[in-house]
C-alpha cells in the first residue's frame, strides 16, 4: 500500500516510475504525450522524485533479490519482456508480442526494436536467452527458480533469430507469459555478460541509472538518456532513502522529507489517508492463505479427552 504526498502540496510531483519519462530538465510543460490527456492536466518535467524505505535486508541482485526495497530499486534500471497493470493484465514491455503453438507448450516472443541497454549495446534475443539460462541454473540460487519448477527447464530456451525467443516448455502451461513478467521479479532483462555486483555496475534498458547506493542510508538514481521510451521519464532523478524504522520513514512521509514510501504498513498509513496532504493508493493483493494436508494417510477419530 504506496503513500504519497498530494502532488498539488508536495515540492515533487510523484508518478509510477514506469510512466516516468525522459524529457528535459526544469518545469516546462509537456504536452506532446498521450499520458497527458489522463493525467488531469499537462506533464511537468523535471524535478526528482524523494522516497523512503526499509534497507534490503540481502544484496539488490536481479538474480536472487527477493524483498521490496530491493525490487523497486532493480525496477528503476531493469525491465521485464511483460509489464502488470493494476489489474495484473498483460502490458507488452521489451516483447510487443507473444503467442504460443496448439498445446502452449511452445511459446514465441517478439522482442521491440530500437531498445538498447544504457551502455549503448543492443538488446537482443541472445541477452534474453542468457537472462533465463542464468535464472534456470540451480547453481545461481534464483529466486525465480522454483517458479519455473515442471515448467520450464535449462536448455528450454532458443534465440533463433536478433529479435526472437522461443520458450519450449516441459508440458503444456496456458499462463506461461505470467512467469516472464513482472510477477515473477527476478526475470528482468540484463545484459548477455552479467556476473553480479549490480550495486556498482547497473546496466539495464529501463528509464533511471544508478547513480550511488549505500546500503546504510539508501541510493539516487538519474534519468537514462537512452531510454526507448522517450520522452519518458519526466523526472531527473528518484532518491530513495533507506529507515530501518517505520516511525521514523512515516514521520519523512508526514514532514515533507520524503515524497513517498516504497513500502507502507497499511495499519500505520491508512489513518492518514486523505489527510495533512498524504494520499494512499490501495490495490487488490494476490496473497493467499494454503492449508497442506496429507492425503496419503486415512483420517483418524480424534480422541476424546473425557
């Protein structure tokens, strides 16, 4: 559950750091984007964004990171071949298309052309390949690994051409195109050669770099100038500070010292919703609660304590 200062009283106008767009620096109006006509009136640009958050309690690597802090931070740099929407519904991203063969045991993907990682180099279906290889190798302990389980498997992935990848699957699986999205955070798009240290060398095609993280106070990201989206994104920075104390991260939020959290405790942010300029944004979850039982086993009367 995000919170946010309202933008009409906060020093930065806050937005989704996907629809956050490149563009120049300062306040000038931005009126040749579609975003606009949704947005209750013109895009300003410039300006940076101000967030706080829990520090990631592991390293912020695409391959393993598992908590929020460290997702959100990987999200600014990296992208998915599939985006979520609010109502999870599939958003094309760094793949425009993708279909699958009768059984959906074959899948294709079309990767979008003109995309380059923020060093300059291509993005091609060779980065993409080696990103799920690199994810299906039991020896890199990827979060995304057990996913993946009787689904997919290694050598289950092939590059037959720059701007295409194949998917071949273990069995027929109608829901593949989930587990390449942004619901599955780990498989992010990196480049081909990535071999860790992600904090002190982020490359990835999405709208912000990293410009400095200290695992103790937090990271500031600049705008990507070549970015595909453009002429997005329409800040010049995201600063995100780290609070190993809730209190202490609501209290930033309420003084003007943040702009918004990353991560919110709803019991701590929902009484000030829609108040002293805070605004909480609330979204269906996709938590659910399982109860395991034994089925190899006949039931047995339980004893009476009489």
């Amino acid at each position: 559950m995000p919170a946010t200062r309202d933008p009409t009283t906060a020093p930065v106008s806050a937005c989704r750091p996907a629809a956050c767009g490149s563009g120049s620096s300062g306040s000038h109006e931005a009126t040749d984007d579609p975003a606009a006509k949704n947005s209750g009136g013109p895009i300003r640009r410039g300006g940076t964004l101000r967030a706080g958050s829990p520090p990631p309690p592991t390293a912020v690597d695409p391959v393993t990171a598992y908590d929020g802090t460290s997702v959100a931070l990987i999200q600014l740099v990296a992208e998915y071949l599939i985006w979520l929407d609010k109502d999870f519904k599939l958003v094309p991203k760094l793949a425009t298309g993708w279909k699958s063969d009768a059984k959906a045991v074959t899948w294709t993907f079309t990767l979008r052309k003109g995309v380059t990682f923020s060093d300059g180099t291509p993005l091609d279906s060779e980065a993409v390949k080696a990103g799920f290889d690199r994810l299906l190798d039991p020896k890199n302990k990827s979060s995304a690994l057990s996913a993946f389980a009787t689904i997919l498997e290694p050598g289950g992935v092939s590059a037959p051409d720059a701007g295409t990848v194949v998917f071949t699957l273990k069995r027929p699986f109608s829901d593949f195109p989930y587990l390449v999205s942004a619901g599955n955070y780990n498989t992010v798009i990196l480049k081909k050669d990535y071999a860790g240290n992600f904090t002190k060398s982020a490359l990835g095609t999405g709208p912000f770099l990293l410009k400095t993280y200290d695992v103790a106070t937090g990271a500031s990201f600049v705008r990507n100038p070549r970015y595909w989206g453009a002429p997005k994104p329409y800040l010049d920075g995201v600063n995100v500070a780290f609070y190993a104390d809730d209190q202490a991260d609501l209290v930033a939020l309420q003084s003007g010292g943040i702009d918004a959290q990353l991560l919110s405790r709803a019991n701590l942010v929902q009484p000030l919703a829609d108040a002293g300029g805070i605004s909480v944004d609330r979204v269906r979850g996709t938590g659910v609660t399982v109860l395991t039982l034994r089925v190899d086993k006949t039931p047995q009367r339980a004893r009476s304590l009489a």
